[in-house]
C-alpha cells in the first residue's frame, strides 16, 4: 500500500513539473524573445555577446517609460539595443555634454558625459510617436545622435530588455 502512495505521489509531483515546465516554455516562447547584444554601446549594464529576454507584449498594454532599455529596429531591420532617453513631443538638446529634455537637465548616472552631440547639437522636436534614444556608453554607440538611427517611431520598437540570460555568472533582471 506504501510502495502504490509514493508511486502516485511521484507521478503527481513529476506532472506538476512537467506543466510548470510547458507553461514557461509557452510563456516564454510566446510573449519573450532573446536577443544577442552586439557591440559595447550599452555597457556597463549589458556587453557585448549578452543574451537577453526582450519583453515584447509590455508596448502594447503601455507606453515607453524615459530610461527603458528596448530593442528597436533601424531602418535596414537590424536590431539594436538603447536607453530611451527622450519621449514624444519633447525637445531634446545636448550641449557641453550634458542632454536637456524641453530645457531641463536630464540627471542620470546612467549616461556619462557625452562627447558627440551629433544632430542633437541642435534642438531636436520629438513627433508624438517618436522617442530619442541613446547607448548608455555614448562613446561607442550609434544611436539617435546620428542621421541614419535618428528619432525612432514606436513601431520600430520591438520591446523591452527584461532578463539577462548570459552569462550564467552575471544573469538577472536588467534595471
């Protein structure tokens, strides 16, 4: 009678984890992607060869928030990886390597003194689906400064940088 209870038990305890596992594969599969970063313009917080989870539904519910890290698309559909920086319908000005959001200083330790100003030198009026991005190594980033990524339009925004994957070692949620 012992030997039927613990068979039932493992057979009980094995489904649970065999659902669990089907329903996080399905979650996963369905509402996440992974992407793999390339470059070293988002670093500290990701480096290059970094997997992550993109969180794709997050857009369709809400909007962008100032300082999420997303994957975009440019406009020959690579995918790139920045933080939003600038939101629709704001001016966006860097100057003395500072950027100003409609006049006010953006604080951030997130993005250091910046270098190149790019396009950005002068005021830039952002449409009411346009966000201003930029890697938080301005330096070594290729982001909205420039004429070929320029202001990008919600729907070239794929989604939202959730988890680090990889490496195991420096895995978790991105911030």
């Amino acid at each position: 009678m012992r030997e039927k209870n613990f068979i039932q038990l493992a057979v009980h305890h094995i489904t649970n984890i065999i659902v669990i596992i089907a329903l996080a594969w399905f979650l996963v599969h369905s509402f996440l992607i992974t992407v793999s970063v390339s470059g070293h313009s988002m670093e500290p917080v990701l480096s290059s060869d970094d997997l992550v989870l993109v969180d794709t539904l997050k857009y369709d519910f809400f909007k962008p928030k100032r300082m999420d890290i997303v994957v975009f698309k440019k406009s020959d559909s690579s995918e790139n990886i920045k933080r939003i920086v600038g939101l629709p319908g704001e001016t966006i000005i860097i100057q003395n390597g500072c950027i100003y959001i409609d006049g006010n200083l953006l604080e951030s330790s997130k993005i250091p003194n910046i270098a190149l100003a790019g396009i950005a030198a002068k005021p830039i009026q952002l449409l009411d689906d346009e966000y201003f991005l930029i890697g938080d190594n301005a330096d070594s980033s290729e982001d909205s400064r420039f004429i070929n990524v320029g202001a990008v339009h919600k729907s070239q925004i794929v989604g939202k940088v959730w988890f680090k994957l990889m490496p195991l070692g420096k895995s978790g949620f991105v911030k």
